[in-house]
C-alpha cells in the first residue's frame, strides 16, 4: 500500500518538491508539503534530500472505525499536520445505512468512493510511525 506520493522537478537552478499523482505531476496549487528552492546543482541536491528526509520522519497515524467486530473504515494522516494520505471505506461492511447517508451528505467522490471524512470519531487511533499527538 502506498502511503503518499511526493516527488521533485528540477527546472535549471530551481527545484520544487511536492505532493504528485500517478503521472508524476506536481499539483497545480502547492500543498502544505511543498518545496520550492534555488542555487547550484550542489544545493538543490542539499535541498531535495533535506526535504525528503523532513517527510520520512513526519509522524503517521491510522483511524479505524469498525462495525460488527470488523474494521469496514481507514485513514492514513501525517499525525502532526491531520494532512491525509489515503483512505479505504468497505461498504459490504459499513453499518447499514451510513454509505448511502455520506453519499447523500456529500462525502463520496468520483464513481461513489465513499470519503472517511463524514465518519464520526475513529474508534481506535494507531501510531504507525513517530508519536501520535495527544
């Protein structure tokens, strides 16, 4: 499973690092990752790789929300920011009636991927890496 992806253009004396999808494009609008740096080739590779170093070391952390004993629910978050990383939501073992409700409330996307988002409290909180905030 892929957690995030985040990735560097280098453009003559400048870099930028960010967030990127599957096309290894950057997002049109910077997120609260991004990184935009410039100087010689020697530090830009500083850059890049302080960057990507500040990025392996964030805290994660997972929500899991579970019904009838079974996790139907997850979302992956840096853990010092909230900033999501990815989600799965099983409908076959959600409560009856609550992805028809988020659906209905706006929290689906696309073909209907139901968001995690319009959940209430996770049931359980797991530290995946680093600390977990109180």
């Amino acid at each position: 499973m892929s957690l995030v992806d985040v990735g560097v253009h280098l453009g003559g004396s400048t870099v930028r690092g960010d967030l990127h999808n599957q096309l290894y494009f950057l997002p049109d609008r910077p997120t609260g990752l991004a990184m935009e740096a410039t100087g010689s080739p020697q530090e830009l590779g500083e850059c890049a790789a302080a960057w990507f170093e500040a990025i392996l070391r964030k805290p994660i952390v997972r929500h899991e929300w579970e019904h009838a004993g079974q996790l139907y629910a997850r979302r992956y978050l840096f853990a010092d920011t909230g900033e999501g990383l990815c989600q799965s939501y099983n409908q076959n073992l959600a409560p009856k009636g609550q992805p028809e409700s988020l659906i209905a409330a706006g929290h689906a996307v696309g073909r209907g991927w139901v968001q995690t988002s319009g959940l209430d409290r996770p049931h359980r909180v797991v530290a995946i890496r680093g600390n977990a905030p109180a």
